[in-house]
C-alpha cells in the first residue's frame, strides 16, 4: 500500500516499543519481603535491580511477582541497540521462533503508570504496544540517557551495583543482526532470576533521588546532525529525538525514521525513503504517486490539502499536505500529513511528517528545518572544492537549472571515473590549475548579470554533451582513458575553434 500508511505503522511501532525509597514491605505470593531486590543472572554478569513503588506499584509488584515465579528464567535480552537500551522478558525467547520474538508476554495486561523519572542510564521500564495500558512482562534497560522516552513509558526500576552497569555494557555491545537481535543468543540468555531483601546486597551504589522532568512536556531545541556516507546524505532533526534506520522490509519501507516526545495522542514522527529514479521525470514519479493516492482518498480514508511543484536547495521537487483518519488498538487518530519529495537525476528522496492533527504545527517549523539542511556529502565536497578555489563558472551558470543533474552526475564520473586513473589524475591536476586561474572572476559575473549566466551556459552545453559520452563507456585501463580523453578534447577543439575558424574563412572568401 502507500507509503503514507507505512509511515504510519512505524509512527504506532515506535510509541509501543529506581529512587531510593523509604523501606517498606511489598507482599507477593503471601511472602513478604522488605524492599526486594532483583538478581537477573546471564553468562555476562548479574544484574540488581531496585524499585520505585511509589511511583509504579502496580508494575514494581508485577515485576517481582513474575521473577519470584520463574516466569523471566531461560528467558533472553532479544532486542539490543547499542547506546539505546537492552530489552528483556518475553517467553517466546525461550524456545520459540525468533520472528516472534518481541510479541508475548502474559495475557494480563498493566495499566501505565506514567511518571516523571526520567530515562537515564541504568533506569528500568515498561515495554508496551502503541496501547499504553498494554504492559505485561517486556522491560528494558536504559543504556545510555535517553530522555526522549519520559513520560511515554512506566519506568519502575534502576541498576543499583556497579558490577550491574558493567554486565549492562557487556550486553549492550554483543553482535547483533538486522532486527537487532543478538547473534550469539545464549550470550544474552537470563539463566536465574531471585528476589531477595536489598540488605543482603553489600555492594550497592550511594543512590540519590532520580532525576526527574521539572516540566509536564520535554521540549529540546536544538538540533543533532546526521550523516551516511552509503547513502551520501545529510541532515538534521531535532534534539534529543530517536532517529534509526529500521529494517528494510518492502520498497515502501522508510531508510531512516526520527521519532519525537510525545507530547498529544502520539509522537511526530519524520521519515526519509530513498529511491533509485530509474530515468523518471519528476512529472512521470508524480503521476505515479497520485495514483497511489487515488484508492486511500476513494476510500475515505485520506483528504489531500494540497499538491504543489517547487523547488527545494535548487532541486525540484514536490509537497504533498495530507489529513487521514486512522484506528489502531481500538483507538482512532486523526493525524495530518506532509510529504516532500526532492528530485535528482540519480534518486529521489521522500522526506515525511506525520503527526496528530492538534500538534501537527508544532513540530511543522523543526521538519522544515530538516529539509533546509538535506544534503548529498558529495555535492558538499565539491561545492567545498569551488570554494577553495573561488567559485565554478560550470557550477553557477547551471545552479537551479535543468543542467544541474547533469552536472552532478559529471561530478560523480570525475570523482568515481576519471580519479581512479593515474593519466585521469594527472589531467585533472593540470585543468584544475588552468581552470580557477580565471572562472572565479567569470562565476563573479554570472551572479551579477543574469543574462552573462544564460550565454555561458549556452555556451558550455556542446562541452557537457561531449563529457557525457564518458557515462556510457567502460574504461578499465590507463590506455582507454587516455584515448577516450583525447578523442574528447580533439573533439571540443573542433566544435570551439576549428568550425568557427571554418565558417569564418568561408564568410571571408564570399566577400
């Protein structure tokens, strides 16, 4: 189906995925126990864990009701993301298949007890679906401060030893595998979990209040920066945001996807999915889309606002504002949508905002601002390399210009091609000399007189025409670059000067 939806489910996934108290007496299977503590045992270490019953009495004793139980032996932390959290406590990691991994637990089900611990390092919590009343026996651990999940998760426990944190890190760092699944499970299985008084632990740590939200809503504003070099991008998203690259499951499926605080009835979330443009027009991948769209607004189900062509960090591109109506969990969301896609010769990438319709503005201005900074490293390392130089008259005269895939995608045949040969190198070298010798003062006056900019490019369009012969060509050897190369430049010598000269004499010889 469309990737709306899709970018939908990721949204629900995502919203599903202690303070030393006073002593006191917590009953469990009529035993009682003064302030319990939990040993969970692995091959890596131990790991004790104390609670905060003040703050979550219902998870605390469900917590220690399963583990006096058995329920967590055999038991394994199935889902590992390094500097995130470790994840714990389903039964179907015992002997089941590892694609249900993540989906049981008891059929008693806890109502959240949302609180304001906030999610540093070492703080214990619930584990739910998109249905915040649908805890049951997966908890996790956090590995590193991750306060983008206060308040949206029941946190009712923390590591309380030292020897805890370092079992912690153990398990943090096994290999993992797409799904991030441990590779090595038996690593990371639970082999005993006992509940004895916190009085019997002699090494526990000097424990202060946890720290806690000063405020109902934790609103960061700055921004963090991202970059992949396999896929030649950059760009920012907001502070303090969960930002993965989750499994590719269908064409459809977002290549990275940033996750916000929840704030109203789900969390904003922010997507980009990268496709390979396969010679498309923008005009062809829009058709597309709108008939992807056409079934979803038939239905009902979607209202389109808006669909309008524009031009983004001068690349063409596309934005569509979108409000649906949408049931998850028994629940109806009524959730408003924007998509923009960014067009290039070589891919085009589909930025997505998805968000309740109530705080839809609030985070509208923060993805704006991720897609001012969208960015292909390589086009910044080249645009680097103009501006150590002075300025490209090719680059300028093209910017924002129906040439300007054309000229990239000459810039990926010098970086990818023509560099990776000694004569190749050398030629560019020697160009490169010649060249900034003089096209900084001609870029000068392409940005001061927009007409200068419309002759220049006319008049390098037979240049770019000739260079494009090379994409078409394999050259796997010094020999066949150095004949492709003259053959070119004999050719431009014979469009710039020998057929002008030609015309020339015979105008001449009429007269």
């Amino acid at each position: 189906m469309n990737k709306i939806f899709f970018v939908f489910t990721i949204l629900l996934f995502f919203v599903g995925i202690g303070n030393h108290v006073t002593a006191q007496e917590i009953q469990v299977d009529h035993i009682e126990i003064m302030d319990p503590v939990v040993i969970i045992e692995t091959e890596l270490g131990k790991i004790v864990i104390g609670f905060f019953p003040n703050d979550a009495p219902n998870h605390v004793e469900n917590f220690i009701k399963l583990s006096q139980g058995g329920f967590y032996d055999g038991t394994l932390f199935h889902r590992i993301i390094p500097g995130f959290m470790i994840q714990g406590g389903d039964p179907n990691t015992i002997d089941g298949d590892p694609n249900t991994w993540g989906t049981g637990g008891p059929d008693e089900r806890l109502d959240a007890e949302f609180n304001n611990i906030k999610h540093n390092r070492g703080i214990v919590s619930m584990a739910r679906s998109a249905d915040p009343n649908s805890g049951g026996s997966q908890f996790f651990i956090v590995d590193q401060d991750s306060n983008f999940l206060d308040e949206q998760y029941t946190v009712f426990g923390r590591i309380v030893t030292e020897e805890s944190l370092e079992t912690l890190d153990k398990i943090a760092s096994v290999s993992t595998g797409s799904r991030d699944e441990p590779l090595n499970p038996e690593q990371v299985r639970i082999t005993k979990v006992s509940v004895i008084p916190r009085a019997e632990i002699p090494d526990l740590i000097e424990l202060t209040e946890p720290e806690r939200l000063q405020t109902d809503v934790f609103s960061p504003t700055g921004t963090q920066q991202f970059e992949n070099e396999e896929y030649d991008i950059a760009f920012d998203v907001p502070e303090g945001w969960m930002l993965q690259q989750p499994e590719k499951t269908q064409e459809n499926s977002p290549d990275f996807v940033a996750v916000g605080p929840k704030v109203g009835e789900m969390n904003p979330v922010f997507s980009l999915t990268i496709y390979p443009t396969e010679q498309k027009t923008l005009d062809d991948l829009i058709k597309e889309k709108n008939e992807q769209l056409t079934e979803v607004i038939e239905s009902g189900q979607l209202n389109v606002i808006s669909k309008d062509k524009t031009t983004i960090n001068g690349n063409d591109a596309y934005v569509i504002n979108a409000e649906g109506l949408f049931s998850a969990n028994g629940q109806s969301y009524n959730v408003m949508f924007k998509e923009v896609m960014i067009y290039d010769l070589e891919n085009y990438y589909t930025f997505s905002y998805s968000n309740g319709v109530n705080d839809f503005d609030s985070q509208l201005e923060r993805f704006d601002e991720t897609i001012d900074t969208f960015k292909k490293l390589s086009e910044e390392s080249s645009s680097n390399e103009t501006e150590e130089n002075g300025g490209c008259l090719i680059a300028t005269a093209t910017f924002g210009s129906e040439m300007a895939p054309q000229v990239q995608q000459l810039r990926e045949l010098r970086d990818n091609t023509i560099l990776t040969t000694e004569s190749g190198t050398a030629f560019m070298s020697g160009f490169n000399q010649l060249y900034y010798s003089f096209s900084p003062t001609i870029s000068d006056l392409e940005r001061e007189f927009p007409l200068f900019k419309e002759i220049v490019k006319l008049s390098i369009t037979p240049m770019l025409s000739t260079l494009s012969i090379l994409n078409y060509v394999e050259i796997d050897s010094e020999q066949e670059m150095i004949s492709y190369g003259v053959g070119i430049i004999l050719m431009n010598i014979g469009m710039y000067f020998a057929a002008p000269a030609i015309i020339i004499y015979k105008i001449r010889k009429l007269n």
